[in-house]
C-alpha cells in the first residue's frame, strides 16, 4: 500500500514506523521530522489515550513501546529516523516543538487555495 501511495504524483506518508518510509523516501521531495521529546509525545498519546479497541493492558504496552523510541535502534527508534533523515539529500525540516510545527501549518496554510 506504501508503495501504491507513494507512485502517486503527490503524497504524505507518515513514519512513526521508519521502514514504511524507507519504502519511498527515494521518491521523496520533501522530509518533516516532527522530533518533540518524550514529555510532549507522552501528553499526546495520553491525551489520546485507548483507541481502535485497546484494552487497558495494549494501551499501556503502547505507551511502553514510546517511551523506549530513544533507546531502540531499529527503524522506529529515534535512531532510525534519525539516520533515514541525514541521509535525506533534499527539502528537509526538523521541528522540534508543538510551536514550530504550528508554524509550519500556519506558513503552508497561508499558501493554499480552499477548493472550489
């Protein structure tokens, strides 16, 4: 499916899972690394909280799974993105706060035509 997405002219994937990007990253024009810490995407997902169904025990393995983001060295590790983006040759953002990446939207915002 990342693969169909990504053969489009125009398309947005996003890689919390860094292996789904990888698939396309070739393809790429553009790359936006939303890399808030631990406190801010820990607000969010208990904010969020149990979705799709979740029962208590997979919503707090889930937060568990966040949370080790830092540690793991996998392509959903901070490491992963971390080498997926300085490998990255063109356009490429790094937004580290919930402000920059307000900003960002308010910029493209600003810039696109409502249909019709």
């Amino acid at each position: 499916m990342t693969r169909s997405a990504g053969s489009g002219s125009r398309w947005i994937i996003e890689g919390v899972f860094g292996w789904l990007a990888e698939v396309v990253v070739e393809r790429a024009t553009a790359l936006i690394w939303t890399d808030l810490q631990w406190e801010d995407c820990k607000t969010g997902l208990l904010t969020r909280g149990q979705r799709r169904g979740w029962n208590q025990a997979e919503f707090i393995e889930l937060v568990a799974w966040a949370e080790a983001y830092w540690v793991r060295d996998t392509a959903t590790s901070f490491k992963g993105h971390l080498r997926l983006y300085d490998d990255f040759s063109s356009t490429k953002l790094r937004l580290k706060s919930r402000a920059e990446i307000a900003e960002l939207v308010s910029f493209l915002a600003s810039r696109v035509s409502p249909p019709g």
